[in-house]
C-alpha cells in the first residue's frame, strides 16, 4: 500500500525541508538585525522575513490536506508535480518577501493557483468516490455502457 | 481502501476551505484598519480577528489529529459529524472573535468539548485495538463468549 | 491495516494532548501575566512561554508528517520511540524556556536532532521502496542473490 504514496512522501519531506529552511532563515535574521528571541519587532527587514515564515506555517497544514487528498483519490503522479510546484512557488514568495513587500505577491499568487487547482481535483476525486460508494452510481460503468 | 476515508476527506476539504476563509478575513481587516504587513498590532479590531485566526491555526493541527485518529480507529460516519459541529464551533469562535473579547468564548468551548470527544473516541478504539493486537485480547470475541 | 498504524496513533494522540496543554500554558500566564488577549507582549515571562508554544506549533507539521513517513515507510515501533523521545524534548524545551532565555537550548537540540533522524529513516525508506516500484530494483533481493 505503501507504493501508491511513495511519490507523495517524497515531496512531503521535501515540505519539511522548506519548512525547516523558511525557519532558519528567522533564526539567522534573528542575528544579523539583532533581535533576541522572544520579541519579533523591532526592524522590518526582519519583520518581513518572520512574517513570511508565519505566513507559510498557516499555510503548510492547509497544503498537506489538500496534497494528500489529491495523492490519495486522484492521482499519485499529477498530485506530486503539483505539489513540487506548489513548494516552488513558496520558494518565491519567501525570497521575494525577505527583500521587499511586493516581492511577496508573484509566488503567492502562484501557490494560491495550485491550492485552487489541488482544491479542484480532490473535489472531483471525492464526488466520484462518494457517488459510487452511497448511490451506486459508478460514472466509469456508465460510460462504458454507452459505448458497448 | 480510499473509500474507508471518504467522508474523513470531504469535511477535510471543508476544513481546508474554512482555514483559507479565516486568512482572508484578516487579510480583509488589514485593508479595513489600515494595517499593512509585516505589522499586526495598531487597531483592538483588527488584533482581535488576527488573533482568532491565530488560534485556529494553532488548533488545526490538533484537529487533524484527533479527527482522522477517530476516523480511522472508531468510525468514519460519527467522526465526520463530529468534525462538522468542530468547524461550525470554529465559525462561532471567529465571528463571535471579530466582534468581541467575550464573544470567542461559547464557540471556543464547544470546539473543546468536541475535541474531547473525538480524543476520548480515539483512546477507546487504539487501546481495543492494541489489546487485540499486541495481547491478543479480542473484546468483541470474549463477550460472544460468554454468550454462546 | 489500522493496526499497522496503532502505535503511530498512540503516540500522535499523546502529541496532541502536548500541544493543547502547551496552549492552556499560555492562557495560565496571560492571567498570572495580566495579559488579556488579543495582546501577545507586555511581560517577558509571558512573551517567553509564549513564543515557546508558538516554536511547538510551528514544529508540530514538521514532525507530524516526518514521524508519519518514517512509521509508514520504515518501522512502527522505532519510530514510536523515536516520536516519544520528541515528546520529551519538546517537553524540555517548553519547561526550559518557560524559566529562561538559555533553557531553551537543550530540549531544542535533542528535538532536532530527533527530526533529523526521523528524516534519515524516511529518506532511506522511502528510497529503497521508489527503487523497487520504479526500477525494479528491489535491495533486499539483490542481497540475498549475492548469498545463495
């Protein structure tokens, strides 16, 4: 069973890689603009970058969810892809927002898109599985039998 | 086996929708009260919705957690009826938030006692299972025994 | 299947009771603090256990999906033990922080040094399961072939 999700556990420890880095990176600005934990103002060179780590901690659960119910009823591989983007995306959003307030805006744009589409897919997916599971009605069969 | 979590799935998708929701208002209370990021403080207003979502994305986790733990080990159907009365006390908690301090509070401890009960349906499940497993002590067996 | 899973469900049932008691923690101070909510500052004791809990929500995905992969993908149990020695870290972390800026230090290297084992076994595990699935290059074959 393991199998079906290999490809959605490569790009989730991808994920916790990102997230580690993004939290790092707080950690670093910590240093160079002098703020001592546990205060989190103080220069907006570093507030940007800690808001940008803050942004993308509400986010990761929302996108693992999403992600996961993507992998797991609608397809393994287009579901990855979508997610390698996804990270891509926050990659952008991140760098962009550490340099500048609209830095911030092209990779979150980008990584709203791929929550929409992920949205999008399992919707679909979950709407097909619940049809056939409580009503029997199993859309794969009926085409089938239009086309004998 | 995807269809063992369908319903599990469709009130995650929810959740996902809800979450997304509660970053947008604040994102809306930003422009209302004139807070630009990286800022959250300057309006009582504005601070309380931020806070409200703040909370919901410390708890989201917890909820994923106990929802899909009870989901799995208990039932899916009583699960996922638990979960949508945990997003509706989450709505409660949000608007009730955004309009006063007292208003988060009946919300808030609805969403507890629901977690409470998807925490106390999963403990009961795990350790039937785990007795099962690891003492090879099967409770549905040793009572159709003692009616034969 | 549940019960392949049983021992993971333990102890992410135990994590979730951690970061709900780390969440009343913060709601203990703000009233020993006398700091009312929405506001986050005002005190360093507080502004301590504050962001202590704050770190934990950030971290808690992270291991989340890092325990989950190393359970599914490597071994239950040592990463049942794994994820409880986590637990106790973050323990660490959370009580050393509480009492002072330095006592945050030794919970937070073991907890990390933890995730990154977690990530080592996942990464090991889910490796050896792409190579069988998509190389057909199954290790454990390969080895017992070279010992006939």
């Amino acid at each position: 069973m393991a199998k079906d999700y290999v490809l959605l556990a490569v790009v989730s420890l991808l994920s916790v890689v990102q997230q580690a880095h993004f939290a790092k990176q707080v950690g670093s600005a910590r240093k160079k603009y002098k703020i001592a934990p546990p205060s989190v103002t103080g220069s907006p060179d570093f507030e940007r970058i800690f808001r940008a780590q803050q942004n993308s901690v509400e986010f990761y659960p929302m996108f693992l969810v999403l992600f996961w119910t993507s992998g797991m009823f609608f397809n393994q591989e287009i579901t990855s892809i979508l997610g390698l983007v996804y990270l891509f995306s926050r990659h952008m959003y991140f760098t962009g927002y550490a340099e500048s307030m609209k830095g911030r805006i092209p990779g979150f744009k980008i990584g709203i898109a791929v929550l929409f589409i992920l949205f999008g897919l399992s919707f679909v997916a979950i709407t097909t599985c619940m049809m056939d599971e409580y009503f029997d009605f199993n859309i794969a069969k009926k085409i089938s039998k239009l086309f004998p």
